[in-house]
C-alpha cells in the first residue's frame, strides 16, 4: 500500500471513530435525559398522591374537630399552618383557610343583598393604600345576576364587556372563583391584591339563607365592615381575646350584639360561630417535584366533611 493509501486509511479510521465517539455521546446524553425525564415524572406522581393523601388527613382532623367541638376558632388544631411536615423524598407545608371568616361575594345575589352591599361598601372604602374603585359594586352585581339589564349607571354588562379587546360577556350566575373580580369593570390589580384574601366565592342559591361570617376566624377587616358604625375599641378588645376566649353558642352572638360591637344594623343572624366551607392551601415537595394544593373542603351540620373541589398545579 503507497503513502497516500494508507494515508486515507488513517483519515477513514479517524472518521469511523469520530462518529462512533459521537454516537456514544448523544446514547449517553439521550439515556441521561431520559433518566432524569422518568425521575422527574415519578417525582410529580408520588407528590400527586401526597397531595390526595394530605386531602384525606385534613378531612380526618375535621372529623375529629366535630366530635370534640361545637364551635370553629382559631386556636384549633386544624387551624394551625404547617410549615414543615417530612415525607418520603421531600415536605409539606401549608395551612387551612375558614372561608366562612371571609365575605362571601354571592351573597350579594340573594334577595337581602342590600345589607351585604353595604358591607362589600365597607370593605373596598377599608381597604388600606387603594383608592375605592367606584361603583365596582354595581358591575359586581350586574356580572352574578341573571340577566343582561344594568341595574343601574354604573352596571356593566355584556355591551361593556364585548367591546374590550379580547372580548367576554358577563358571567350573569354566581362567581365559582374569586379571581373572576379580575375580569369585572373597575377592578384593578392594586384592589384585587387587598381583596382577595378577605373574600370567598361559596355556592349560594337563591332562596336559601346567606352564609354567615364566623367572628372566631374573621379578619379583623371583615368584622370592621360588618357596620359603618363599628367601635373601633370594642372590636380591638374582642379580637385580642377570641383566641382564648372564642365565641362558642348563640348566646356568646347576642352577648357581642348587646355589647355594641357594631352599629344597630348587625343582626344576630348574620354572625355566626362555626364554619362549614374551608380551603386547604398547600406546597407538596417530592425530589424536583412541586405541587402546589388548593382543595375545597364542605363540613354539613351533619355527616362527614367533603371535597367540594380540588385543583394542583405541577412544576
């Protein structure tokens, strides 16, 4: 064999080797993304079922809570955020919300509304570092009714909402999440931010009785809006000592009442203290997994408590 053959040889070999040293490399690229692709996907199964699991543990604290309890406060076990729980690979933490110590936004399509506006009033005028967005409660209850007539100038229906770019109508029935408010006229994003968290949206049909706010777990923003006559030191006096000495019976509700808390307009029958709607808040951490819980717990007066709702968000 002369030079110059066996010079291409050596340039073959060297190409031959060359692509199988480049083959090697994408096989042990491809196998190492796919074991990390079957670790990260058997990361966010197993936080899945311990996001199940954590469903079913708060429901068993709710069924202990109701043997044990008549009334719903703070200082319960079920009320206590957890901020770090071990499990298999990874943590959880999280805390239980009472969305009966929230105002309940489809209160304000029952036939009694009125009150309730002027509760919704109280709130939005508290709420502290925002401007009071006005007549946000007019195209609120435009946006839950159930027809297409503006209850008055500065209602908003489906000819407000239409010309928007993108374009949407009215939902004209009761708010299923609270970040609809987003979508109403009026909202803006500094209101939503302060709103948000004192709100719940909690089934509510026509016809059947409001859902009552619980003095136990209120915030004290909600107790405030209760009345425009609120005795501001009163109020701070029964939110210092409801945690040790929270309201348990009708009786400790008419004893608040008598004691001018709030204005004349506050009824007995709008208080309350026991809850039934609840809202799970949790992380679940499992090796690169997270998965972010947010579960809609109902309690009756009487059987078991119930996943209304249940929605997880994997990252």
């Amino acid at each position: 064999m002369n030079a110059r053959n066996r010079g291409v040889a050596l340039i073959t070999a060297l190409l031959v080797v060359a692509i199988a040293a480049l083959a090697a490399t994408a096989l042990l690229s491809s196998t190492s993304l796919a074991i990390h692709r079957t670790a990260a996907l058997r990361d966010s199964e197993q936080a899945w079922w311990v996001a199940r699991g954590v469903d079913a543990w708060i429901l068993g604290i709710f069924a202990t809570d109701a043997q044990e309890s008549r009334h719903d406060s703070l200082d319960e076990v079920w009320a206590q955020p957890v901020d770090y729980l071990p499990v298999e690979q990874g943590f959880v933490r999280g805390r239980v919300e009472d969305l009966n110590g929230r105002f309940n936004l489809n209160n304000l399509r029952l036939p009694q509304a009125e009150t309730y506006r002027a509760q919704f009033r109280n709130l939005l005028r508290n709420l502290p570092e925002v401007d009071e967005p006005l007549g946000l409660d007019d195209a609120i209850q435009d946006w839950i009714d159930d027809n297409q007539n503006p209850g008055s100038m500065n209602g908003a229906e489906d000819g407000e909402y239409l010309s928007l770019t993108p374009p949407y109508r009215a939902a004209d029935r009761p708010f299923t999440v609270v970040s609809e408010l987003r979508a109403i006229r009026g909202m803006t994003p500094a209101v939503y931010d302060k709103l948000a968290p004192l709100v719940a949206a909690l089934p509510a049909k026509t016809g059947a009785p409001a859902t009552k706010v619980n003095v136990n777990t209120a915030p004290i923003e909600v107790l405030r809006a209760l009345s425009a006559d609120t005795d501001e030191a009163k109020l701070a006096a029964f939110e210092q000592r409801r945690r040790e000495e929270p309201v348990k019976s009708p009786g400790d509700v008419n004893k608040l009442i008598e004691d001018r808390v709030w204005g004349a307009d506050v009824k007995a029958e709008l208080l309350d203290y026991k809850s039934h709607f609840f809202q799970i808040q949790g992380e679940i951490f499992v090796g690169s997994s997270r998965v972010a819980l947010y579960s809609l717990i109902h309690r009756p007066d009487s059987g078991p408590a119930v996943v209304l709702a249940h929605s997880a968000e994997a990252e």
